[in-house]
C-alpha cells in the first residue's frame, strides 16, 4: 500500500524544502538518530496543540477545529488541500485520542511522530500525565491499535528523489544553497519576484532580460536611454541636456548595503496568530505562502536590508533605508545574502559585486550566533574555537577584497550575550501555554533540547554553569573579530568592529515603557524579533555615523530634486 503520507509530502514540495536549512542547524550525537525526526515531533505536537486549542476556544469538536484549521490555510501550494488529506488520513485517530483527554505528547508518540529509543530520556513539552508513562501511552495505543495509518513507516522518505520532483527540487535546493533567485531570465543574479531568494534578498532587477542592468552598477553612459542601475534615475533633462543621473549622482558617493548574515539578519520569524488558536482567523495566513518561499524568512522587514515600512510601527529605519534617505541614488542597492544555520564554518558568500563596474559597498559581517550555538547535548565541543574562527573570518575577508570595488567598508559585528533569553522568558508561558497555563519558555527549551533541534542549547538551558561558558565563548570570538579589525588591512576596504550590545537595546527599549522579552520572538523564543532587529539597526547607524562617517558616503543635495522628478523611484 502507497503510504499517505509519501502524497502529503508531495503536494507542499515548497513548505518542506525550507526545512533543510532549518534556523539553527540541527545535530545528534547518538548513532543512528535523526534531527529531521526531531523536528518532524516538534511539528507533530504544535499542530496537535493547536487543533485541541482551537476546539476549546470555540467549544467545538476536534473533527470541527481541524476543518476550522483547514479552512484558514490558503490554497496556494496546496497548502489548504494537503490539510484536508491529512485530516483524512490522521484525523479519526486525533479525534479518538483527544476525545480520551490526552495531550499533544501522548498523541505524537502514541501515532509514533516521536519516539524515544531505547536508553533515551523521553521528550515531552507538557506536563507530565498523572498516571505513570507507560501506562497512559499503553492506553493510548489500544485505543487506535486497529488503526492503519500505524502500518504505514514513519521514516522521512526524500521527495526529491521523485523523478517528477527531481529537477525542480534541485533548482530550489541550488536557491537556498547558494543564495540566488529560483527565477533569473538573464541570469544576473537579480530577479523580478519577491520570493525563492528574490528581490525580498537583493533589490529588483529593473530589466530581466538584460544581464548589464542591475541595482549597484555604475550608470552606463549616465543612463542617458536606459536604467541600467535601477535606482530609478535616467534620462536627460530637457531644460539643459545634462542626464539626470550625472547631474543628481555624481560626486554623490552611492554606495550599497550587503549583510553576510545568519537566520538573525535573514529575519527568521514564525507569527504569533499561526499558533494561537484564540488569535486565528481566515487572515491568520495570507502570508504563509509567501514565508514558506523565503524559508520562513522576512529580509523584507530586516534590520539591515528592510525595505518595507515596520509592521510594528516603531520610527527606526533599516540600515538600507538609512542609506536610500542620505542618498537616493542609493535605491534598491541592498543585498541579505544570510542564511538560516550560517556560520563562519560555513559561510559561503555569493555576493553579486564587480569590482569593475559597480558602486563601493558597506559589508557587514554578523555570524552572531551559530558559531556557539547547536542542538548538542554537549554543546560545548562543538562550538568554534578561536583559531577555528580567525581562519574561516580571513578566509571570507580575501574573498571580499578579491570581488569588492575600491572605496568599500567591512564591518565586524560581534557576537551577543545570549544569556538575556534564558533571564527574560524561561518562566514566561509560551504561546501555547498560554490558554491553559500549561507550557513555560523553560519547558520548551527543555523539551527542544531533549530531541537535539534546539537552535543553541547553550543558552537555552537551566544549566548556568553551560549559559556561562557559551557566552564566555561567545566574548572570545568577539575579541577575535576586535583583533582581525586592528590588526589587518586589505586594499579593496577599510576593516571595523562594532560590538553587539544587546543590553544597550534593553535598556532604550524600557526607558520607552518597554520590557526586554518583547525583543525576543514570542514562538521560537530566541531570535531577535523586528523591533529589536531595528533598534539594533539604528544603534550601529548611529555609532558608525558619529566614528566613521565616511563609511555611509556624503548626503546627497539633490534628494528633494529626484523625489520630484522621479517620485518613489519605481518603488522596491
């Protein structure tokens, strides 16, 4: 018999792919264990929480809620079909397990999404059943023992080795791996779609049929006939002959903004309303096709490459943004090359520069947690050691001075303290222990660690004596940054250090009436959300502006002068 679950696999190709590039890589440090089981759990138990929830907000069925559910999910990607066939297919047995009162964990071990193998600790996100383990998971299983969705294997079959699926699997898989849009005409490298490493990540190709046009080039004879660098300014003034681009831009110093970043620059970030059945609505996930082609990510609303106005509603501005204001000759030249799970180990820079033909550019460096943080039940040995660190750091520094045009700066962005997460949530209740007062940061820290996905087990954990030493590790890699900074130099860039002071960002945020958890991303718990994204963003807008100004390039006189010739630009 075809296993349902190979169809459910199937049909949202695009929802799973961004799994393999998860927001922290994930490890195992048994023989033979699976993180991707780890994650499939985690799903299991999110989803099961949130159908027994949305049951209890509106008093209503479990087969109701999860046709509720269903009904929320938009079509595309078969996003809305797939959950109707998962209903189908698993549905009769949640319905019978919940209807015994049990909960999300004994469901997902019961339907086997979770396991534990012999001699391994059990997981588990809530609280423990009254009764013993065993025997409530015993109950459990006679309770669907006739059920054939057990016959079916559990194991993560890859969907990519479909032929139907193959090439558009590995097209995908060449997009997230190497940074560059799904869909290229010209191959330039920039796109005219949003997602799938597209103009959310680098700024809109204004010709996709032309390979010379792209955001960052220098105007092509003052782009008397043509945008050749799609900021938006071409053509010749009629009033005297001159081209618009060499009368607003010259001497004006453009220049673009690059982030080589992790799933913190990317702006990882998964919305409060997805997971919070009091909170769901038809509205609740208009963007989730969207985020799922942008591997959960949000560049769009980053700190460092953000074009769109913030959904919070706070005044900062991104440092792109920062940058277009001083000078709009400056527009659409952003490039978010991060990467969920990035780190200086594994960093690999497709930054689309000619050091021939493009404007200078600000690089910012912020590998800022992946070098200390993994999912091991021992972290610590496999953290990057200093010497580790300053050899793959060098390496990408020659990289750049090899393809960066003259006049262009680096900056070093240290690595944070991160021991403010475990300080400001871990007796906080989580989203979804907030209905029923049943699931603290602390247990899903836990409960993460214990199946080896969390996104850095050393921070997130009871443990202070491991909190101390992964921020000791932390600190040294910051001073390793600090001497590569002081101590090199290379010809293609001026080299800085900006320290990351999140403690700075705690204190503006409460001197605003703010509390420090409401800088952290309420589902995952660990990632700087948006408002702190753009507060950190402002902070090292100010701090680079006040020591190194020629860093940001000169203030551009004509700015008024485009905006009324040219109005937005062509937008973003």
């Amino acid at each position: 018999m075809k296993s349902p679950r190979k169809v459910l696999l199937v049909a949202p190709l695009l929802l799973l792919l961004p799994f393999h590039t998860s927001a922290s890589a994930a490890h195992d440090d048994q023989p033979g264990a699976r993180p991707s089981k780890g994650h499939t759990c985690v799903g299991c138990v999110l989803v099961v929480s949130v159908i027994k929830q949305l049951a209890q907000v509106h008093n209503s069925t479990v087969q109701a809620s999860m046709e509720r559910l269903c009904s929320y999910l938009p079509e595309k990607l078969f996003l809305k079909a797939t959950c109707y066939l998962a209903v189908r297919t698993f549905g009769p047995d949640i319905i019978k397990l919940l209807s015994a009162d049990m909960n999300a964990d004994v469901v997902c071990h019961t339907l086997e999404f979770c396991h534990q193998g012999p001699g391994q600790a059990l997981c588990h996100l809530y609280p423990l059943p009254k009764e013993a383990w065993k025997v409530t998971l015993e109950k459990a299983r006679q309770i669907v023992k006739r059920s054939p969705t057990l016959k079916y294997p559990r194991g993560g079959a890859d969907i990519c080795s479909l032929p139907f699926l193959a090439k558009i699997c590995q097209k995908i898989k060449r997009t997230i791996t190497n940074s560059v849009p799904f869909r290229d005409v010209d191959s330039d490298n920039y796109s005219v779609s949003p997602t799938l490493r597209g103009y959310h990540w680098r700024g809109r190709d204004c010709n996709d049929s032309d390979k010379m046009a792209y955001p960052g080039r220098r105007p092509d004879r003052w782009d008397e006939h043509r945008d050749s660098n799609c900021n938006g300014i071409w053509g010749v003034d009629p009033k005297d002959g001159i081209p618009y681009e060499k009368k607003f831009c010259e001497g004006s110093e453009p220049r673009g903004i690059v982030l080589l970043g992790d799933s913190a620059g990317a702006h990882f970030h998964i919305p409060l309303e997805w997971i919070t059945a009091s909170q769901m609505s038809l509205k609740s996930f208009f963007n989730l096709p969207t985020a799922l082609t942008d591997e959960l990510d949000w560049p769009q609303l980053s700190g460092a490459t953000g074009f769109l106005n913030a959904t919070s509603g706070i005044k900062e501005n991104s440092i792109y943004l920062h940058l277009r204001k001083r000078n709009r000759c400056n527009h659409r030249d952003y490039q978010n090359i991060s990467k969920n799970g990035a780190s200086s180990q594994n960093l690999e820079t497709f930054i689309e520069r000619n050091p021939l033909l493009d404007q200078p550019a600000i690089v910012i460096y912020a590998m800022i947690g992946n070098d200390v943080c993994n999912g091991k039940s021992d972290p610590v040995p496999e953290m990057t050691t200093p010497e580790q660190f300053y050899s793959k750091v060098m390496e990408t520094l020659k990289y750049l001075n090899a393809r960066l045009p003259n006049g262009s700066h680096v900056i070093l962005y240290g690595l944070p303290d991160g021991t403010f997460l475990w300080d400001h949530l871990h007796s906080r209740h989580h989203p979804l222990g907030q209905l029923n007062g049943d699931v603290t940061y602390g247990q899903l820290y836990t409960f993460l660690s214990c199946l080896q996905v969390s996104p850095c087990h050393g921070w997130m954990t009871a443990n202070e004596t491991l909190r101390t030493l992964t921020s000791q590790r932390a600190a040294l890699l910051s001073n390793t940054l600090k001497k590569i900074a002081t101590s090199q130099k290379f010809t293609s860039f001026h080299l800085y250090y900006v320290d990351f002071d999140f403690q700075e960002i705690i204190k503006k945020w409460q001197k605003r009436g703010g509390q420090p958890w409401q800088l952290l991303e309420p589902v995952d718990g660990f990632h700087p959300n948006e408002v702190a994204l753009l507060l950190l963003a402002d902070d090292l807008w100010d701090k680079v502006r006040l020591q190194w100004p020629q860093v940001l390039g000169k203030e551009n006189p004509f700015n008024a002068q485009i905006e009324q010739v040219f109005g937005d630009q062509g937008g973003h």
